[in-house]
C-alpha cells in the first residue's frame, strides 16, 4: 500500500470517529435536555409545527408552557384529553394568549435597556403576525371572540395587581376584518342601575365575547365591581350584577364563571370562583375553595380551566361548573389556555 493510500485511509477514518463522537455529544445533549425539562417542571417539550385549528377529528389545547428551559414561555400544543403528555412549541413567546376560529391574540414584552415596553399581535392560524398594536402596561387579559373576527386585551397602566384598589386598567377591542381599535372601553357610554352614569374613576377589565357584536366585562368604580353587557357597535355598557371580575361565558352562552370577592376573606386573597346564570342570576359556588386570581376558561359547557400557583409560576385547575365533585390539577407549569374550535 502506498503511502498516499495510507494518508488517505487514516484520513477518512478521523473523518468518520469525528462524526460519530459529534453525533454522540448530540444525542447526551438532547438526553439531558429532556431530562432537564423533566426534572424542572413539566413534561418532555419538543418543537414542531403549531396550529390554531383543531386536529381532525380532535381537540386540543394550547397554553403557555412555563417549564424551565430553552422554550419557555412559548405558546405549545398538547393533546385536549391528554394535557400532561408531550407538548409541541411553536416558538412564539407571549404573556398572555388566546385563540378561537383561527385567529390568536398574543401579548408580548419588548425588552428594552431602560424599561420594558408591551405589544399586542394578531396571529393568524400559523401564527404568524398579522398585526401589531402597543400595549399601554403590563398584560393580564386576552380574550378572542368565537367567530375570530373580534380580538380584546386589558393591561395595568398603574399597579400590578386587582386585590387592592391603587391599581388602572386599559381595555382595547380591535376588528381584525379592519383593524379598526377602541383602544379604551372607558370611553364608552355607561349605563349603571338603569340610569346614565358618569365619574373619573371607572376601570373595564376581563372582556368575553358572546358575538361580534356583545361582550361581557367588569366595571369597577366607587369601590365596586360590576358585570357589564357590551354592545361594540353601539359603544355602550350596562350593568347587570354586582361584585363580578374576569367573567368567562360558556359556550352556550348560558352563563357566567367570575371571580367573587367573598367576605372574611384576606385582603390579598379575596377571591373565589363562582357561575352566574344568566337567566335568572343565580349565584353557584364551585367547588374549588381557594383564592382565584385569573379569568377562567370553560373547556365545555361543564368544566372550568383556571390557574393557581405553581412551583413553576403557574400549574392548571380544573373544576366542574354546577358546585359539584373537587378541584384538581389537570396541568403542570402551564398558563392561558385555549380551546381552539
């Protein structure tokens, strides 16, 4: 054998134990990331496509996953009857989310040197931007109207938080057909006990949308809470019930889930969560007995999906709506679900 040949061989044989270590120190690398992801909060998370429709013959539901790792905070899908299994992440960072008929509303933070600065994008069923609006404060609300046509957020302008009362909120509903904006709901005509209403001290928070046309909301003023009915076309809001923050409707349009501020309870955790019927006004008390900070979800027109604390900022809840049966965690390291439909 020549020499040349030799050089060749030895060549060809460093190239090939190269690859083979570089592929080793790969798949170590993607096996501790997995059991890193597993070891810090939630299930294995792998990347892949994400889609605001649902599966063929389906569901499934989207969050914002919260386990520790490269993918944080992303938006990411898992099976709706298997919510602890795998999740997909789409790569699409957002505070708050929520998604309905194909179209999402995702809040953002823009990190800025001196101060954060927050926006809202309209995404589509790809998620990829179709608009962008800035966001005057902190995220805390996103709602998408059933038909997608409709799209709200609300954040604290002042404050950060709805325990106290040293807090504003600014409320926006867009058209995505238009991208017509009503970037403050405060300006709308308020209609209070049956009499016109006016003072400088109305905050409007947590929208749910019946149609493209009526909403639900909270009005806060003079040291109290109220339901709302919105009208968008008409630009007013009248109130309905006392003592409702974060109402959800139910997809059947039946009824209410809210947080209610329940006497003796701690300043700092005055909430439980309640359904209102809206036929009659009937208050329930669901079975979940601890404080609730968050705007609910019904995942059907029985079941309530809602956030608590968890060891990873935030696990997901869920509760039957009539009172009965027990709270239980359905989610780990979890935030803003979203049904798709």
């Amino acid at each position: 054998m020549t020499r040349t040949a030799r050089l060749t061989i030895l060549l060809i044989a460093v190239l090939l134990l190269g690859t083979a270590g570089a592929a080793a120190v790969l798949r170590a690398a993607d096996r501790s990331g997995r059991r890193d992801q597993e070891q810090a909060g939630g299930p294995p998370v792998r990347t892949g496509t994400v889609s605001l429709r649902p599966p063929p013959g389906g569901r499934q539901l989207l969050v914002r996953n919260l386990a520790w790792g490269p993918h944080r905070d992303e938006i990411a899908t898992v099976a709706a009857d298997r919510p602890n299994g795998p999740r997909t992440v789409s790569g699409v960072k957002c505070l708050r989310f929520h998604a309905a008929a194909g179209t999402g509303i995702c809040l953002q933070a823009e990190h800025q040197a001196l101060q954060d600065t927050y926006r809202a994008v309209v995404l589509d069923a790809h998620l990829r931007e179709r608009h962008r609006f800035p966001a005057a404060g902190i995220p805390t609300r996103a709602r998408v109207s059933p038909s997608g046509h409709l799209v709200a957020w609300t954040v604290f302008v002042s404050g950060d938080s709805y325990a106290g009362t040293k807090f504003s909120t600014r409320t926006a509903i867009v058209d995505t057909r238009t991208w017509a904006i009503d970037d403050n709901l405060e300006s709308f005509a308020v209609t209070k006990d049956g009499r016109p209403y006016r003072a400088s001290d109305i905050n409007i928070w947590g929208v749910t949308f019946a149609d493209d046309t009526r909403f639900y909301a909270t009005l806060a003023t003079g040291g109290q809470t109220y339901l709302v009915q919105g009208d968008v076309a008409a630009r007013s809001l009248t109130t309905l019930h006392r003592n409702v923050e974060c109402p959800s409707l139910s997809p059947d349009g039946t009824r209410l889930a809210y947080k209610k501020r329940v006497p003796h309870a701690s300043p700092d955790a005055p909430w439980r969560l309640y359904v209102l019927d809206l036929r009659s006004m009937k208050e329930t008390r669901t079975a979940e007995r601890r404080n609730i900070d968050d705007q609910a979800l019904w995942s059907d027109n029985s079941t309530l999906v809602y956030s608590l604390p968890g060891d990873y900022g935030s696990d997901l809840w869920t509760v039957p709506a009539d009172g009965s049966g027990t709270a239980r965690r359905m989610m780990v390291s979890a935030l803003a679900p979203a049904y798709p439909r």
